[in-house]
C-alpha cells in the first residue's frame, strides 16, 4: 500500500515547548517533494490549520504542477504528489481514501530515544505487510506530546558519532531525506 509523508505544523513545539504553529516555507515544499518522489513516496501532505498557508501551498503546487512551472519534468513529477491537508486527521482520511485502508501513523524526532522501533523492522513492514504507513515529521522544535503519543510506530532519533544524546539539531528536510533512505533506500 505504500508509503505517506506529512510534514506537520501544527501541532508542534516552539522553543519554549509550548504547542504552536509554524509557517510554511518554500524550501520545504521543494526539497521534501522531490525526496518523496526519489524514495516512492505516494504522497506528501503539508499539514496546516492556517487557511492562508494552505491556499499559499495550493498556489506553489498549482504552478509546478499545472502551470507555467510544469515545463520542468522533474518539478511537476515532485509537486504532482504533493497535498495540502488542514491536519492530520485530514491527511489520515486521505489516505484511506487512497488505499482503503487506515494507515499506522509513525513518527520521528529528535528526542526520541524509548520505545521505538528500529528502521530495518520498519523496513520489513513496509515491505512485507502491505499496510500504508503515513510518516509524520515536525517542523518547528518536533511534534506535540499529543502527536507522538497516538502514533503506531516511533522511530529513533537520527544520531551522530556522538549518539542520541549528542548533538542533534538537523532540519527537518535532512532528517527527512535520512529516514527515507533508511527506509527505502537501497
């Protein structure tokens, strides 16, 4: 059934570990919709409760996609897969659409150290049980508590030669291209 993405911006965490929102950047939508359409990822849904970023994400996709930016093959291949989704129930909802099926929810961060599940058996699942798995990532300083907390499936934090308690503060378009090619790559 395949693999989903969904970058989250709400609900996450500021700097304060308060719940928040955060905005959308371009960057984002280009860097993450390529990654999805290297690794075969079905779908990419940007998550956000804000009207005005969603008709902004409507509008960039738009132009890749059906307008004056669709004259790059490997643009509109990338934006062609990409969905804005008002949250995550939303993107959860589309995807059974999709497939039929609810998906696992799995997600990631930085912090995650307990209780998760190693990349390889992940690997074996997408593999082999034919469930659809939406992989949520956070923007901002990581997912909400609340977030983590209903998800099927955590994946460890990507760590350095200094290990999970060492320094770690990717972007979360690095952290993301990461843990696709762990879980897809070759």
């Amino acid at each position: 059934m395949g693999i989903f993405l969904a970058l989250v911006h709400h609900p996450v965490l500021n700097r304060h570990g308060e719940v928040s929102s955060t905005a959308v950047t371009n960057v984002d939508l280009h860097d993450l919709g390529r990654a999805g359409r290297t690794y075969g990822v079905n779908r990419f849904f940007v998550v956000t409760p804000i009207d005005l970023q969603r008709e902004l994400v409507g509008r960039v996709i738009r132009h890749w996609a059906d307008g004056p930016g669709s004259k790059s093959p490997s643009r509109q291949q990338a934006f062609d897969r990409i969905e804005v989704a008002a949250s995550i129930d939303q993107a959860v909802e589309r995807v059974s659409e999709i497939t039929g099926e609810k998906p696992l929810i799995a997600v990631t961060g930085a912090s995650l150290v307990d209780d998760t599940t190693p990349f390889s058996e992940v690997t074996a699942m997408i593999r082999n049980s034919g469930s659809p798995i939406l992989l949520l990532f956070g923007t901002g300083w990581g997912l909400a508590p609340e977030v983590i907390e209903r998800a099927n499936i955590r994946l460890p934090a990507i760590s350095g030669p200094e290990g999970p308690l060492g320094y770690n503060h990717l972007s979360v378009r690095a952290a993301a291209v990461i843990v696709l090619d762990r879980l897809l790559g070759e």
